[in-house]
C-alpha cells in the first residue's frame, strides 16, 4: 500500500476513536480498520462516482444522521454519544466531518458495527469480518465482494 501506513491508521486513528467510545477491543479494531481498506483503501475521503459517502469508511451522510437520531438518544448508548461528541471537539455533529476528522469516521464506523444485530467475528476471522462487512456495513445493494475482500481483513488484523 502507498501513501498513509495502515499499522499507524490502526494505531493513531482508529485505536483512540474505539477507546472514546468504548469499543477497545481487538475485534472491533480490526474490523473497523479492514473496513476503512476496503471502502476507500485510505486514500478517497469522498465517493468516486460522485455518490454521497464521506470519509475513509465511506458512509453516507443518511446513515450519519440516522444514527445520531434514531440510535444515540437510546439510554445505553450515552457513553458511546459522549465519546463522539468528545472527538467532534465542539462541533456539531455533522457527515462531513467524517472527512475532516478521521477519528470521528473512525468512530462512527464502529458505532454502526454496533447497532448491528450480530456479534461481530472474532478479532482474527478475515473471512468472517469480510462476510460482516458486506452484510452489515456495506449492504446487499453496495458493490463490495466478500471472498474478494478477504485478503484487505487479513491485512487489517496483520497490521
């Protein structure tokens, strides 16, 4: 990979947006890091084909607001609304500051790997994490490949 070091993405971004939110566990940081590989490959902050997804995890400004309206306000889920809000430094919350602030992306990544209605796999099953993604993350409708992707999961939990 050129350009930006996934084992530094890992560590530097993703790693400190799980612990603000309380997700600081193997599993979920490398999902969330094989995601951000496979959706933009850290390198397009905005969709290719002019679509609406923002920031390296690439998701899409409704998906964004339906979580802060839909999901956030439940009781349980403060600490992970505190957390956002901590890494949002003030600002309101808003799609583009996925693009801007790469561990509030980072974060709510995993924040919609939590609404999810399975476990996620464990933190060293690239081909589970990539079946997750495609399922979960990415949609019946998006064009991620599961088994294409498996070599990008291997690569995050690697890193």
């Amino acid at each position: 990979m050129a350009g930006l070091n996934l084992s530094q993405i890992k560590r530097l971004w993703i790693q400190p947006a799980l612990r603000a939110i309380g997700l600081d566990d193997p599993a979920h940081l490398n999902i969330v890091t094989g995601i951000g590989l496979v959706e933009s490959g850290y390198v397009w902050l905005e969709q290719l084909n002019g679509g609406p997804a923002k920031g390296f995890w690439q998701m899409e400004p409704a998906t964004h607001d339906d979580i802060w309206k839909n999901s956030l306000p439940v009781p349980s889920r403060s600490r992970i609304a505190s957390g956002l809000n901590r890494l949002l430094y003030g600002q309101p919350h808003a799609a583009g500051l996925m693009i801007t602030l790469p561990l509030y992306g980072a974060a709510m990544c995993a924040t919609k790997i939590l609404l999810a209605p399975e476990p996620i796999p464990a933190a060293d099953d690239a081909a589970g994490q990539a079946q997750y993604h495609k399922r979960w993350y990415n949609s019946p409708l998006g064009s991620a490949c599961a088994l294409a992707n498996i070599p990008d999961f291997q690569a995050a939990i690697t890193a």
